[in-house]
C-alpha cells in the first residue's frame, strides 16, 4: 500500500531498501548488543561530557561498515569518488531510516554521510591538496568533521561572525569563538568560517582547519534537554595557522558554501522529522489499539483517534513537500522558498506527532523505555538548528515579496 501516486525512481527504491536492510545487519544488532552501556548515561558519557571510547568504537564501526557497503557517501559526486545519489534519494533514505530505526537506534544515524560531519557535496569546493589529504580517511567512514558557523555573538544572523582569518605570508591565523558546532568534541577537521575582510558586509571564507591543530581549543561541551554529555561544543581558535590549500570555495565567497551545506542540512532535518514522526504515529497507533481504558480499546475514543489521523494529515503532506523540495534541488532550482517552507512545516508537524503519540500513551509515553522523549528533544532542537522557524518563515515572506508566488 502506498499513500503517494508518483513512485520512486527504481535506482531510489533499490538504494532505500539497501540501506535499511544495513541498519538491520549492522546498526540493531549493535545496540541489541551494547543496550547495557547505552542505557547507562554514567557509562556512555566521559566526565567532561564526550561520548566514551566504546560508544565512539562503534560509531566509527557502523561509518567504516556503510563506507564498505557503498551507502555513507551514496550522495557524494561520483568523480569524489561517491555513489552520485541526488537529493531525492538522500531525504528517502534518511526519512526509511528514522522511520524504521526510531530514536532508540540511534547509531543508524551513520550509516548515510550528515553534510557537516562526513564527505558530501560540499567537498567538491575543497583543493586539490585537501582533497588528497582527507577524501581517502573521510570516504572510508574512517575520520570526521564538524561545521563551525555560529558564534556567541551571531546565529541567525551568522553573516555578523567575527572570526577572523588574518593574513599571514601566503596563509591566514584564526582566531576566534564557536558555539553549538555538532560533532566537534571528537571531529578531525572542523569548516571554520572567518571573517577574510573587515567592514561592513565584508568577505567570510571558509577554511578546512584539522581540530589537532596548535590554537584549537574545544572550550566546553554543551549539555542538553537535562543529557549529561551531548555532541554540541563551545570552540575557542587562538592564532590557528591555515595555508591557502586548507581554503574551501573561494576567498571571501565563504558564506555562500555555509548556505550550500545548510541547504543539504534542511533536506536531511525534514526527513528527520517525517521519519520520527511517522514512527510515533505508528507506536501510538499499536498502544491505542492494545490499551484499555473504560472497558475497550482506547483507539475507539475519538479524543484519542482524531489527534492520530490530525498527525497523519500533516505528516502526509510534509513527505510530499519534502519529495517535492528535493526533487527541485535534483532539477537545479534553488528551491529556497520551497526548502525553506518544508523544513519549517516539517519541524513543527514532526514535534506535534510525537508529542500526540506521548499523549496517547499516557504515563508510558514520558518513560525512557518508549524513546518518545528522545524523538521529541530531536526536533525540538531541529526547530531551531539550520535555520529556526523564525528565520525560514522570514526567508519565504522575503521570496513571496519579491513575486516569487508559486505555492
Ligand atoms: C542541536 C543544535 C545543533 C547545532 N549545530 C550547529 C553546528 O553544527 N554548527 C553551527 O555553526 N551551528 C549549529 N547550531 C546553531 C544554530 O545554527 C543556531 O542556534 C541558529 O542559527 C539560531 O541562532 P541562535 O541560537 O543564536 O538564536 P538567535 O539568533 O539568538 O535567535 C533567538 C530567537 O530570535 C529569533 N529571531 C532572530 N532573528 C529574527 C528575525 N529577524 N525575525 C524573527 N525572529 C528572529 C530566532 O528565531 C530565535 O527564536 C546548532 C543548533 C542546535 C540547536
């Protein structure tokens, strides 16, 4: 059965397919094994908030085993060595895997390349020498990176950073603050953003900078929703030394690969939240069948039913939205409107679905056995991550001002 007309192309469907039955060879099996430790924050987590070696092990474990299988870089170009695989693909392989692995099984989030932390798109702006030096480690799943934008000082407004790069014989020193950059406390190379030029509206530029370098200093990790480790970091560079091979895209023109790799963050957040949600619903649907209250089934309260079937008209209409929105990224179309309104109606739809699933589940659905908290603090989150609602909702008034109307 299938509740949408067009089918995928059938390249998509066989890559789908693959990639979810990676996730039951490599990625469930791993946490039927480790449930002990990842249950356990005092475990998981090192004092200073990093996940522990073991937990790291096996996340490099599941990278190293898609990069064999041909799924971690499935939407990296193919002359980067990469499957080729457009945006269609990345947000249904992304949505098949939150959908059917849920929150709990988090280590499935490696089995694809996020754009921030593993090889993508993005890599095609890097040199030559940049590309020798960390395509073959970062390709094989084998090291990482991290995305760092954001300051103290400036998020949504993060072309007011500075960061800056000042020039040094042929290269440039960095000195500066990042906050809230994902995967940073254990990342090889983090894309800093640096202010190139000073003044208003001046240049930024993009540098590939190792995190071993001499100056990088990853201050403290941000803890989060009450987690007592987090992936979130607070970075301090202090005179950090970059050659112009480390320069990603052209100088100054450094905002431009930010909003690039943004774009590719959005697709994967609105298939973040059609997944999650899609798989609350279905938890919510099994208990409301099961459970009883006042001698039946609670599904047959409409006060429990219709806030289900109110999930599943928005979550249907997100999953069109967000084929559609990737569909015009593979067509070359900015799509910024389109993305935007996608990510922002996804987000919100997926946090209501969740949070109407923990409802139906009464008391159960605020236990950590149900993971429905863990679903819900994801896109809470990602309400706000690249690009809050706010800020979407700010670009699409612009776009629709300017006479770009289709809806
Ligand atoms: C889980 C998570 C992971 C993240 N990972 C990364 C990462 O890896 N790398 C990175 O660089 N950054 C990362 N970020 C940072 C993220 O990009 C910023 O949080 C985001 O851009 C918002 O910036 P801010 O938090 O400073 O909020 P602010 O910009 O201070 O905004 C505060 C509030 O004001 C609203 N607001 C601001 N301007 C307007 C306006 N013009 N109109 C209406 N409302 C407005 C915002 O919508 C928001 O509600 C991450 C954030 C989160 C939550």
């Amino acid at each position: 059965m299938t509740a949408i007309a067009t089918p995928l192309p059938e390249d998509i469907q066989a890559v789908r397919d693959g990639v979810l039955e990676f996730a039951r060879a490599e990625v469930l099996p791993r946490h039927a094994a480790n449930r002990a430790l990842f249950e356990n924050p005092r475990a998981l987590f090192r004092e200073d908030g990093r996940l522990c070696d073991e937990a790291l092990a096996l996340v490099r474990e599941v990278r190293m085993a898609a990069a064999k299988a041909g799924f971690y870089s499935m939407s990296v170009p193919e002359e980067l060595g990469g499957a080729g695989f457009g945006m269609l693909a990345y947000y249904v392989c992304w949505e098949a895997l939150f959908r059917t692995c849920g929150p709990s099984n988090w280590l499935m989030l490696y089995a694809i390349s996020h754009w921030a932390f593993g090889p993508s798109k993005v890599l095609e702006r890097v040199t030559p020498k940049a590309r020798d030096e960390i395509l073959g480690p970062m390709m094989a799943g084998e090291q990482s990176m991290c995305f760092g934008l954001s300051e103290p000082g400036a998020g949504s407004d993060a072309s007011k950073l500075t960061t800056k790069a000042v020039a040094d014989g042929d290269g440039w020193r960095i000195s500066g603050r990042k906050i809230w950059t994902t995967n940073s406390p254990v990342a090889d190379y983090c894309t800093v953003f640096a202010r190139t030029e000073s003044g208003e509206g001046s240049g930024i530029s993009a540098f590939l900078v190792p995190t071993s370098s001499p100056g990088f200093h990853v201050e403290r990790i941000i803890k989060m929703f009450g987690s007592i480790g987090g992936d979130e970091a607070e970075l301090r560079l202090e005179d950090v030394r970059v050659e112009p091979w480390q320069l990603v895209g052209a100088l100054h023109q450094g905002f431009a690969t930010a909003i690039y790799g943004v774009s590719i963050g959005r697709i994967y957040n609105s298939a973040r939240a059609v997944g999650y949600g899609r798989w609350a619903l279905e938890v919510a649907l099994e208990h409301a069948k099961t459970r009883e209250a006042f001698g039946k089934p609670i599904a047959e309260y409409q006060g429990v039913s219709f806030p289900l079937a109110e999930s599943a008209m928005e979550l249907h209409a997100a999953h069109l939205m967000g084929l559609n929105a990737a569909g015009l990224l593979d067509q070359g179309a900015p799509a910024v409107k389109e993305l935007s309104m996608t990510k922002a109606y996804s987000v919100e739809i997926g946090v209501r679905a969740v949070d109407r699933a923990m409802q139906a589940h009464g008391a159960m659905g605020f236990t950590n056995e149900m993971h429905l908290v863990e679903a819900w603090h994801s896109l809470r989150a990602v309400n706000v991550a690249d690009g809050t609602n706010e800020i979407l909702r700010r670009t699409i008034a612009q776009r629709l001002l300017k006479g770009d109307v289709e809806v």
